[in-house]
C-alpha cells in the first residue's frame, strides 16, 4: 500500500491495540512532559488556578478537534500538539505583560501561522528537503527522549529494568504487543510497591475562561513573533519531517493554516497555540503503532479524544497524570520510540553522498542546543543542510 495515498474510507479492520496504546502513550508523554512548564509559566504571569486551567482546556481541545479533524480527512497520523519549546518561551517572556495582551500576542502568532499556510514557499521548502536529512533530523528528536529510559534506571532501577525485560520478552512473540507489555509491568510494580498515590481528586469538568484580547506592539514583538519562529523552526518543519521520514507524504499549506485557524480560535481561553507534533507524532507514525504504515491513523484519532477528554477534565486529570512515577512515564516514552529511532538512522546513513550531513543533523538535533529560544531541531536541519552545500561545491 502506499503511504502517499489515504485509505479510502475509516475501516474497523484497521483499529488495533497496538494503535490504540501509541495514542495514549503519546498523550501521556505530552501532558507529563509539558504541563509543569505551562503551569511554571502560569504561576509567572500571576495567572490564578482558574485561568491556568481554562489554558490547558483551550489548548487541549485544540489540538485534539485538529488532529481528529485533519486525520480523517486524510486517513494518515497527523498529530497536533502545543509548541513545548513555546511554552518554555512563556516562563520569561508573560511575566510583566498584562494577560490580556499576551492574549493578542497569541492571537497576532496565529495569524501569522494561518498566513504561512496559505502560502506556497512552505510547500516548496519541505519537498526539497533531502530524506537523508529528514531521517536523520526524526531520529535525533527521538534520541534524547529515547535515552532517558537509561537516565530513568538511577530513579527506579528495578522498575525500568523489569519493564525492559518485558518489552524485549513480548517483543520475541509480538512486536505490537511489547509496549503494552512494558507499560503493564510497570503500573504493576507502581501498585505493589506503592510508589504513586494518587490524591483526592474532585472530577468536575474544567470551565473555559473567556478573556477580551488586547492588542499592543510590544506584546506583538515580545510573545508573538517568537513563538510564531518557534513553533515553525522547532515544531511544524520537525513534525512535517516527522511523517516524510516515516514515508507520508501531504501537503504541508493545509495542515499549518488549520492549525494556525485553531490558534486564533481558542487564544482568547488561555491558548498559546498549537502546531504540528512531533516527538508525539513519531510514536503514531513509526511501526510501535503498527507495523503497516497504513494502519497507524487509529493511533492519532486515539490521542486526538484522549486530548479532548484530559480538556474536558484539565483540572483534575493534571494532578491524576502528575503522581505517575517519572521513571515510568520516561521508560514507555523511550521503548515506543525504538522502532522510529532505528528506522531514521537506517534510511539517513543509507546515501553514502549525504552520509556525513546527516550525521551532523542527526547530532545537532540530538544535543538538545537551544539557541536565541530556537531548538536544536531547526539548528540541526539548518547545520546539514549547511554541510551538504559545502559537499556539493565542485572541487570538494
């Protein structure tokens, strides 16, 4: 089957366990990776409780309205998710900005996505990105988040190696069934041992809160444009890297003009915006959701309402995926993404010709650099792609 092309219709037949764990263990990695920085964020600004929920409302049912909504147009796993790098961004730059108009801010950001969109240079751009480079750039994301099951051993040793163990011993009978496996094992071990308790929680659903944007240059020049460079750099050029190095192939205008379109939508509840996934992406594109390609969508309309139901319950649903040991969250992060890592590396050291280039993407990217608040993502692409033009030079 080719995975330029769409299925022709949603199919029963191509739902799966093995989709449906990739769609919750990519949203368990979202939130738990993330929310500390949106809340630290929050708590800078003197944003009360209430409108630091009324954000992670806004920005989840946001991201999960677009990635059901651009998933079953095209019947591939297009993953939308809020910009991480965005929200580091935020800790220093709300602070000292009334709410109001970092809200405009949001908004300007937006725009600009939506205007990007529309446009045909982004198109043009991303298909003239080497695979080489594309590959090597998916597998470097991945590494950092890959190799913290080994960081998580100093935390919790016998949790991590015991979920080793099970992974690598279901992987032997099923390589769909590995990480369910792992996961299962380690929420075990957490019960028996009595390593997380969860705390009294009173589940009553988040109430959004509408704020009055404002609009003022400084705001613009301080919040919006840097979050407008970072989530192009950091996020949408990585996530569309993301699903090319996993060998799908979309038009980019749509999918960055639907997300910008949903930033303007939902800034006025507290949302900074959102944009392509794509370490979240990469556990629903790669083969740990299934091994055929065109069997993956399931798992990102699985983390699409999954995104729509921790909105729904922002508040509670916080503090339930908080208690989750680290250790654990790290460990199921890191086995789903195995399969991605050693599928980039293959196809990027493939062409001897971009061979070197693509390492120099792949470390770049895997250092986790953050220069001028823009990721290591974007200063990795933008090294390969340095060092494949001096290759290329005659004489070289």
């Amino acid at each position: 089957m080719s995975n330029t092309l769409p299925p022709a219709r949603v199919r029963l037949a191509d739902f799966s366990v093995s989709a449906f764990v990739a769609g919750l263990v990519a949203v368990m990695t979202g939130y738990t990776s993330s929310l500390a920085l949106m809340v630290q964020a929050g708590t800078a600004a003197g944003l009360d409780e209430h409108q630091v929920g009324s954000w992670i409302w806004a920005i989840s049912i946001a991201m999960g309205l677009c990635t059901l909504a651009l998933t079953l147009r095209y019947r591939l796993p297009i993953v939308v998710a809020w910009s991480t790098p965005g929200a580091a961004l935020l800790i220093t730059a709300l602070p000292g900005v009334p709410y109001a108009e970092a809200i405009g801010a949001f908004i300007a950001c937006g725009l600009l996505l939506t205007l990007t969109g529309l446009s045909s240079h982004l198109a043009h751009l991303t298909r003239q990105l080497p695979s080489a480079l594309a590959a090597a750039l998916l597998a470097g994301i991945l590494f950092r988040i890959a190799s913290d099951v080994f960081t998580a051993a100093e935390q919790d040793a016998l949790l991590v190696l015991s979920m080793l163990a099970a992974f690598f011993l279901a992987k032997r009978r099923s390589q769909t069934m590995a990480i369910l496996a792992a996961l299962g094992t380690g929420c075990v071990l957490v019960w028996l041992t009595d390593g997380s308790t969860m705390p009294d929680i009173d589940w009553v659903p988040t109430q959004p809160s509408w704020t009055v944007p404002a609009f003022s240059a400084s705001a613009i020049i301080s919040i919006g444009l840097p979050l407008y460079v970072v989530a192009m750099a950091s996020q949408n050029l990585p996530g569309l890297a993301v699903l090319r190095a996993d060998g799908y192939s979309v038009e980019p205008q749509p999918l960055i003009a639907t997300t910008g379109l949903a930033s303007m939508l939902f800034a006025a509840l507290g949302s900074h915006g959102v944009n392509l996934a794509a370490i979240s992406a990469a556990l629903c594109t790669g083969p740990g959701a299934h091994p055929d390609p065109g069997r993956r969508y399931p798992a990102a309309l699985t983390f699409g309402l999954a995104a729509i139901i921790v909105g729904c319950f922002a508040g509670p649903l916080t503090a339930a995926f908080m208690t989750l040991p680290t250790a654990l969250v790290m460990s199921v992060a890191g086995l789903a993404l195995l399969g991605s890592i050693g599928n980039g590396l293959t196809q990027a050291m493939a062409d001897a010709r971009r061979r070197e280039a693509a390492l120099i993407t792949f470390m770049v990217t895997a250092s986790g650099m953050t220069l001028w608040s823009i990721g290591s993502a974007f200063w990795g692409l933008v090294a390969g792609l340095l060092v494949l033009a001096l290759n290329s030079r005659p004489g070289s």
